[in-house]
C-alpha cells in the first residue's frame, strides 16, 4: 500500500534499534513486522504449514472488498 511504502522511506537505523525518523509515523512496519515474526515462529511450530498453505492458495480466492470512506 502507498502508506506503507512511504513508511518504509522513512524507517532508519537509530542506534541499535530502527525507528521512522522524528515527525514520521511507522506503525504500519512495526505491524508488518510482527506479521512476518509470527509467520516464521509458526513455519518453526509446523514444518507443514507451507505445504498447508500453498495447498490452500491453490484454489480460487475471491479479494477481500475494499470500503471506501
């Protein structure tokens, strides 16, 4: 998404840690980030859930709607 790209423009390194930079916002990368996080501890748990996964990908999704405010 838009949103989250210019987040990812403005996601430095400070220190020993990566934060946005001052005035910027990075709560959509920090969320990205624990969606990836948790993907890998689960892929950890079953060593399975690819071939799960890729199984259910295989059949025909419908997207989810967008809503528009």
């Amino acid at each position: 998404s838009k949103p989250l790209i210019s987040q990812l423009k403005t996601f430095v390194a400070h220190g020993s840690s990566y934060e946005a930079k001052p005035g910027e916002n990075d709560d959509l990368v920090m969320a990205m980030m624990l969606v990836v996080r948790m993907a890998q501890l689960l892929r950890e748990f079953d060593p399975h859930l690819d071939d799960k996964l890729k199984d259910d990908l295989e059949d025909d999704m419908m997207p989810l709607p967008f809503i528009i405010l």
